[in-house]
C-alpha cells in the first residue's frame, strides 16, 4: 500500500502547520482510555512496546497482561481491521489456538481513536501464555507450528464475513510488490531488468492457479516463529494477523521458508514444520514444487512491505547496500545450492 498524499502546509501567521504521517500516542492516556472502553480493573501501565505495521502496546493490571494493537491510519481501514478481528474470533470458535481479541463493554471489537495524522484503530488481546522460543525452533515446536497453521487454513474454509481485506493474488504479491521495488534500482538498471524477468518467470509459472479449496484459504500471512508463544508443555498460541488475507495455502508455507531461509534456520526444522502440516492438511504434489517460486515471492512482498513501513520512520536504512544484500538473498532462492524441503 502506498503512502497516502500529504496535504499542503497551512500558514498560520508566522508559523506553518504540517500534516502528521505517524504519531505516538502517550500510553498513559491510551491506558485510561483503554481501561475505560474495556472496563480492566487496576490499571497499572500502558507502554509502547513494538514500532512495525502496526503499533504495540503493553497493558498491564494488577493481575493480567494484555497486548493493545494499534493500526496505522494509512495502513488498514475498518473493513480490513474488520475482516481480520472477526476471523480470529472464528478460528476460537474452532478450536484454533490463536490470540483471539477482546470485545470492548458495548460489544465492539476495537475502538476508534483519532489521532493528529488520522483515525486509528486498536484492539485488545489477552497476553498469549509462554514466550517466543529462544534461537531457533526445536523439532517439536517446528511440527506444532505447522500443524497449527494447517488448522487455520482448514478452519478458513467455512469462514464467511462480508468485510473484506487484501486479497494475496499474485498482481498484490508479485506484481505490486516488483512495482514498488523498481524505482530503488534507477541507477541499477541491470537489476531492474533483472526483477522485471523474475516477475514475467513467475508469473507464467504460477499466474493460472485457479481460487478453490481447500487450496485457497484465509493465510496468515506471516507465519514465523516470533509470531508465536510456546510454553514448557509444547503448548502452542498464534498472533499478529496483520498480514492475513485470502491466498493459496502454500504461500503461508512459503513464507515460513522464506523467514527461515533468510534467519539461517536449519533443514532439519523446516522439515519438521512441513511434516507437521502435512500431518493435517497433506499437500499436492504440484503444491509442493512450486514452493521454490512461491518463496521468491514471498522475499519480494516482505521486503516492499518492510519498504513501505520503514518510511514512516527511517529513510537512513535504505542505502545501497541494503538493497543489494536483499536482491542477493533473492537470487539465491533460485539457485539449487539450498535445501528447501
């Protein structure tokens, strides 16, 4: 998604007054308000915890630690915060070990707030037990993570909700996210001609997949490690569907190996993740080789995501050499130098 247009300065007087593109919101007001909304006893203290596509809070009280997630104004919109707080609230109702959100007094699942540069939109979620596992995956944690992202595409298939969001087709995926890579790489102009292969390759491979099920799902969309607690019995919760949309089950899976790939998890653990969605949700075998292709796909969409985000922020990241570290992690997922599965 793009950034949103600014508005032209308004003097005022000597002074000029600018838009606002990302604000933080003080955590001891958001806290009360929040206290207020939810109806939580003993507020102790409401602080940022996490920048990214969305901002994070810590809220604690005298007896229960919940996660505040608070949208961007340029990031969702109602019916997209919509779509994905509802199917969370129905992977629950399934059985699905997810973070699942908290429902304010009035029965809303989020609340609205105004902020300088827009509205905003947060939701409460209980505080998922356990902690992200240290380092990599062990093997247990791998297959219950793949198991558990089986589930959710599983349960997706009988999930209606007439909001709607994104979808992952491969014009957002691929030809989107290469749109938005393209203009990093003007003085480039070999890597342009580069990406603009990759993209025609790809989309020749995998542009006729037809949107059935239980092929098409809701995916998560960043199913990784760190989106994940784990407790010492193996127990297993999932959060941070910010990313979730309609899409082909093997992309979620292709992102996993993606993230993998990337952080230098081992064989060993991406074939315990595989066997343990497949101890679900067997996959096809033509599901299976494309997987190659769908990893590449997922570099180039978490990277013009990652692009996207980090504006709001910091430009100072975006050097040279970052670009070409990420273009050399891509070209190696079309190299047979790697194991993927």
């Amino acid at each position: 998604m793009a950034l949103q247009t600014l508005s032209q300065p308004i003097a005022v007087g000597e002074y000029c007054t600018l838009p606002v593109v990302c604000s933080t919101l003080c955590g001891e007001a958001l806290g009360r308000h929040v206290q207020a909304r939810y109806g939580l006893d003993s507020l102790l203290a409401c602080k940022l915890w996490i920048r990214g596509l969305s901002d994070v809070y810590l809220v604690e009280t005298r007896d229960t630690k919940y996660v505040l997630r608070l949208s961007h104004a340029q990031w969702r919109n109602d019916a997209e915060i919509q779509f994905e707080l509802s199917f969370l609230e129905h992977l629950s109702r399934q059985g699905v070990s997810v973070a699942s959100p908290i429902r304010t007094q009035d029965g809303a699942l989020c609340v609205e707030i105004m902020a300088p540069e827009g509205k905003r939109h947060g939701a409460l979620f209980p505080f998922a037990p356990g902690e992200i596992p240290l380092c990599d995956l062990n093997l247990m944690q791998a297959g219950r993570l793949g198991q558990t992202l089986a589930q959710v595409h599983n349960a997706s298939q009988n999930f209606w909700e007439p909001c709607h969001r994104t979808t992952l087709t491969l014009e957002h995926l691929l030809h989107d996210s290469v749109d938005q890579l393209l203009p990093f790489f003007s003085n480039q102009p070999g890597e342009q001609v580069y990406l603009e292969g990759l993209r025609s390759r790809l989309q020749e491979t995998l542009g006729h997949w037809s949107q059935d099920g239980p092929h098409w799902a809701v995916c998560w969309g960043d199913p990784h490690s760190g989106n994940a607690h784990f407790t010492e019995s193996n127990g297993i919760t999932l959060f941070d569907f910010d990313q979730c949309g309609y899409g082909w089950r093997v992309f979620d899976i292709a992102k996993f190996l993606q993230t993998s790939l990337r952080t230098g998890m081992s064989y060993s653990v991406r074939q315990a993740f595989l066997q343990g969605y497949e101890s679900v949700a067997p996959l096809e075998k033509w599901e299976l080789h494309s997987l190659p292709d769908w990893v590449q796909v997922a570099h180039l969409w978490s990277w013009a995501l990652r692009l996207n985000a980090t504006q709001l922020h910091s430009h100072s990241q975006f050097d040279q050499r970052y670009f070409n570290q990420r273009l050399h992690q891509l070209k190696s997922f079309t190299q047979h130098n790697w194991q993927l599965i």
